[in-house]
C-alpha cells in the first residue's frame, strides 16, 4: 500500500517573531501585520492595561482598557466622518471581553443616543433612548429591545407608561392624550389596545380638547 506523505503545515514567520517578541509594559507604536497600529500597555505579549488601538480598514479608534488582548473596563471608540474625516464618537462607557457591557452611552447617526446598560454588546438592563423624532424612551431593556416596565414620550407629549415586550407596548398600560385632554388605561398586546377605559384627563388645561366631554357612567 503506498503511502501518502502530506507537507507539514507551517506558520507564517510573523507569529513566531510576535511569539519572541515578549512584549510587556508600555510599548510605543506597534503596527500588525494588516496595518492596524497599537500604543500603549502590554503582558505575555497580548494589550493589557491602557492602550489605543487603530484600525487602518476602517479607520476607527479605540482608546480605554485593555484585559488580555481584548478591550475590558471603561473606554472610548471612535469612527471618522465619511465626509468631514473628523472624528465622532460612537460609544463611551464600559466593556467586558471585547463587547459593551456595564453602563455606557452610544451615539447613532441622524442624532439618536442611547444612555444606559448593556450586556454582551446590547442594550440590556435600564436605559434612555432618544429617537430621530424627538421621542423618548425610558425603562428597561432586553435583548437590544424596550422589554419589561418603561415609558414612552412623544413629541406632542404625550405618553405611553406600562408592559413592553419585543419593543411593541405588551401587558397593563396607560397611554396619557394630554393634547385631548384623556387617558386610555387597559392591556396591551403586540401595540394594540385590546380592552380597557377611557376617561377624561386634564381636559381643561388640554391644548385640544374633543368637543364634548366623556359621559360619566
């Protein structure tokens, strides 16, 4: 039976060189081999303690903590402006194992901002989205979603406070018509209203009040 000799397979030389490198403590520019650029604080030859890190495809920047070669603790990234190449700031707060996690606030464009936690690189836990229509959202979150207790507010003011589910009003709520002067108070299901009461609510002070008031039962 003949036998079959298969090459050994070899590294490349840029990982035995980084592997005799050792690198550790404060470093001043170190470039990786797709261009991308690092300074800062090194151990065991991986980014460990302050540093800020460069990426040459995309031109973005990292500058916070570093835990074994990804980013860990409190920290900054940055992306430049496709037209102005300034920089603007996409998200500032905390990171555990490369992804956002902890309390931080992200920067979208059109102007949108979300304050808040995070857990695995999603909105998780209690945060503050502010929409591209003047809306604002305040409660919790789950899975990068409003999903628990929170309340939304509209650019006319009025408001929305009770159950989320998916991102869609779920449960008891209240939606607060303060421009007509009412309050709906029932259970929601996927954004729709499916029972409850609608009664009259500051429809005195109401900039639009309906024309006639809601009889009493």
């Amino acid at each position: 039976m003949p036998i079959v000799k298969y090459p050994r397979a070899t590294e490349p030389l840029w990982h035995e060189w980084d592997g005799k490198a050792q690198k550790c403590g404060l470093r001043h520019t170190v470039y990786a081999v797709n261009g991308d650029q690092y300074i800062g604080e090194w151990l065991d030859n991986l980014k460990h303690g302050k540093g800020t890190q460069v990426w040459k495809r995309t031109g973005a920047i990292y500058s916070g903590d570093w835990k074994f070669g990804k980013r860990d603790g409190y920290g900054s990234y940055s992306i430049p402006d496709p037209v102005t190449k300034e920089y603007k700031k996409v998200y500032t707060g905390w990171w555990k194992n490369d992804r956002k996690c902890g309390y931080g606030a992200t920067f979208y464009l059109g102007g949108e901002r979300y304050e808040g936690e995070w857990s695995g690189g999603l909105r998780s836990g209690w945060g503050r989205m502010y929409y591209r229509d003047g809306s604002v959202y305040e409660g919790q979150w789950l899975v990068d979603r409003p999903g628990g207790q929170g309340m939304l507010r509209l650019p006319n003011e009025n408001r929305y406070e009770g159950g989320w589910k998916d991102g869609k009003k779920h449960g008891p709520g209240k939606f607060f018509y303060l421009d007509k002067g009412q309050l709906f108070e029932g259970i929601w299901a996927a954004d729709i209203p499916k029972c409850g009461i609608l009664i009259d609510f500051g429809r005195d002070e109401a900039p639009a009040p309906t024309q006639y008031p809601i009889p009493k039962v």
